[in-house]
C-alpha cells in the first residue's frame, strides 16, 4: 500500500493502473484506517474533491499525466479542472467512511472530517436515484460495464452485443502491455466499451439523458446492494451526527431499495441474477453480482440461500468464490471477472454474510482469502482452481482486504 501511495491518493498498482480509481480508493482507505487514520481519510477526501456538480463520482481521475493507460483523458474529454472519466463505479464510499467512524481511535479529528463528507457522499446517493432510477423502481442501473467493476462479466454478454462496433475510432490498448493479454477483456469488448464513451461524450456527458441513450441498461444486484449498504450506513453515521434529514432519506433509500431487490431473485439458479432493462427480463447468468447481493440486509431467507449456493460452489473450486459458476461453459478461470476470485468481493460478501449470521461460509471465504495470498502473494486476482495470480501485481486493494480480514476477524490456520 505504501508503494502505490502518491501522498493524497493511491494508484491500484504501478504501471497497469497509474490513476485513482473510485472504489479502489475507498476500499484501500480501509486497509489505511488500520495503520493511519488520516490518510484513510484523505483517500477519501480527495476522490470526493473531484465530484461533478450534479452529484456524480467518476471512476477515474487522472491526476498526473501518464502514457501508459487508455483510454486517458483526451477520449474521455470531460472538461474538467482535473481530468477524469464520465461513468462512475460501485458506491462503496459511504460504506467505508461509516466503518472508519465507527472503530476510530482518534475520534474527535475523524468525526470532523466526516462530517464534511457526509453531505458530499449522499450527494451521490442522490445522484444515483435521480439519474439510473428514472422510472422509481429503488435499483439503479448501470449504463457501461466498466461502472459494474465487473468489465466483461458474463452477465453482460447479452447485453453487450447491442452495442455497435462501427464508427469506432482505431485505438492502442495499453493494458496488454502491463498483464497478459489472456487475463483481460477481449478486443471485441473493448470496441464496444469504446463505442459507449465515445456515444456519451457525443451527448456532451449530459447525466439527464445518458440512461435512456444507452444500449447497456442493467440492474446489477451486486451494484445495488453496494449502493444500498452504503445508504443504509450512511444513515447511521447521519444519526450519530445529528444530520437527521440526511438519515431519513439514507434509510429510505435502503428500505425501499431492499424490498425491490426480490424482483431480481432468480429461484432457478438459486441467487439473484441481473436484470436487462432494455430487454426486460433477468440475465440467466450464475456469476458473482447475485452472491454480492448478500453485502446488503437481504431478508434472512435470501441471505441463507446464497450462502448455500456459495457452499456449493466450494465443492467446484479450490478457493472461494468464483466471480463465474466453474460448471458453466462460459467459465474462464483467468480471465478478469468471468472466474477469477477477487479479495474485495471475497471480503463484502463474508462481511454481508456474517451480519446474516451465515458464520461458516464467511469464515470459509475468509480463510480462503488468505490462503491465496500465502500461495501466491497480493494480486489482482486469482484464478480459483489453481490460485494462479493473475492480473496486475503488488495490487493496493489486495493488501487492504488483507489488512482488513487479519485485524477484524480470526482466521484459522
């Protein structure tokens, strides 16, 4: 962590990703909270200090220049002070601060500083709502597959080939040149991750019409229990800072969004599953978003079925847990999100399962989790069959998942 920090923000890893990434940056300031509270806190801070006027986080924000990565600012081209990207990523901000808050040693500093970004972070929230909820169903939509976090999860196969190829500007990816080629998204999905900036960039980054011109609607559980969790945290942390009204609407937005999360239960693949928003219908897609869905106050029921599919899984793979089902055909166990095991998502999901009370799936992801860091040291991700590393090296958000596992929970052997 300290080698991938620049001082008031981390970059994922040297080289791969030379940026600061939205929900990197807060899922790391957890590891930092551990060790240096107020430089978790400035991680935070100064993604925040980049929100665009109406509310919007984007993913990306290219502080200093750097060659090495693209798409870069100049595809991009969102006129701002400091350079970043139009989309933004899972909410897991309001998370991250509640939990700082909550175990803080220093608390006066902390809570002051919290208090500055609360308003920022329901912003946000707000934003969400507003804009991906046109309709007030209480999920939002995600509009690109780089803002899932997920790029080129099987959920999005579908999905995906909607959107065109033609009149893409020719391109020179850079991300082969940092992790191996059979570890990342296809040049197919690349094109038409391209095609969707530069769609968005044609309509002026214009947030009140992006939702409807985008080809690429989809109801991500894994996305809304994120945004939900962070809600409902954020209400907690407003009570205890006297920001009642901030509270009411943190905790509706929670409430209502958890009710509507049942129209994403698939009874067939025994989890939530994804919801096309263009097709209207559920993505019979068995991968990690409907496990993620458990990060969020499911009913108990719900939260007992995922930690039994979970379990079942565990007799497919080595390591916990698959971002992609290893009995399907469209498993990859190398490449980015249709296999490989990821810490961060490892890490939401037991903590969401704990709080369930499905103590012994959580502690089986735990355990796993450092396992593979044993076996194979801090990557990006792993594949869960062999515990191959896989992706960029040295990775920040591994670490702090360490970091977070090692000081908050007892784990075996």
């Amino acid at each position: 962590m300290q080698r991938n920090d620049r001082g008031h923000y981390t970059v994922p890893t040297a080289g791969l990703y030379p940026f600061q990434w939205n929900w990197d940056s807060a899922l790391s300031a957890l590891g930092f909270a551990h060790f240096d509270e107020a430089r978790a806190l400035t991680e935070i801070e100064t993604l925040f200090a980049h929100q665009w006027p109406d509310g919007m986080v984007p993913h990306i924000i290219f502080h200093q220049p750097d060659d090495g990565y693209f798409p870069g600012p100049d595809v991009w081209g969102t006129d701002r002070p400091v350079p970043t990207s139009g989309i933004t990523q899972p909410p897991v901000a309001g998370f991250a601060l509640a939990r700082i808050c909550n175990r803080a040693r220093d608390t006066g500093p902390v809570i002051e500083r919290a208090r500055a970004l609360l308003p920022r972070i329901h912003a946000w929230h707000q934003w969400f709502f507003r804009t991906r909820d046109p309709e007030g169903t209480g999920l939002v939509a995600i509009i690109h597959p780089w803002e899932s976090g997920r790029d080129n999860s099987v959920d999005w196969d579908d999905a995906f080939s909607r959107v065109p190829t033609e009149g893409v500007a020719p391109f020179k990816r850079r991300d082969i040149t940092h992790a191996n080629p059979a570890h990342r998204p296809t040049d197919a999905q690349y094109t038409r991750f391209i095609y969707l900036v530069q769609l968005f960039r044609s309509l002026g980054w214009d947030n009140a019409r992006l939702h409807d011109a985008s080809s690429f609607r989809m109801v991500d559980p894994g996305f809304n229990a994120i945004l939900l969790r962070s809600c409902a945290d954020l209400a907690d942390l407003a009570d205890a800072l006297g920001e009642g009204e901030i509270a009411r609407q943190s905790r509706a937005f929670a409430q209502r969004g958890i009710a509507a999360m049942e129209h994403l239960w698939n009874p067939a693949l025994d989890q939530y599953a994804c919801f096309d928003r263009v097709a209207g219908q559920l993505v019979d897609s068995p991968s990690i978003g409907g496990l993620l869905a458990a990060f969020c106050a499911i009913p108990p029921e719900r939260a007992r079925a995922v930690a039994g599919r979970i379990a079942r899984l565990g007799t497919q793979a080595r390591f916990m847990v698959p971002s992609h089902d290893p009995t399907r055909p469209e498993f990859d166990g190398k490449r980015y999100w249709r296999g490989p095991v990821w810490l961060i998502v490892n890490y939401m999901i037991a903590d969401g399962l704990a709080a369930a009370g499905e103590h012994e799936v959580a502690q089986r992801i735990q355990t796993d989790s450092i396992r593979l860091i044993e076996e194979s040291g801090f990557a990006e991700y792993y594949d869960p069959l062999t515990a191959e590393p896989c992706g960029g090296g040295s990775f920040t958000w591994t670490a702090a998942m360490v970091i977070e596992i090692l000081n908050t929970r007892r784990v075996p052997a």
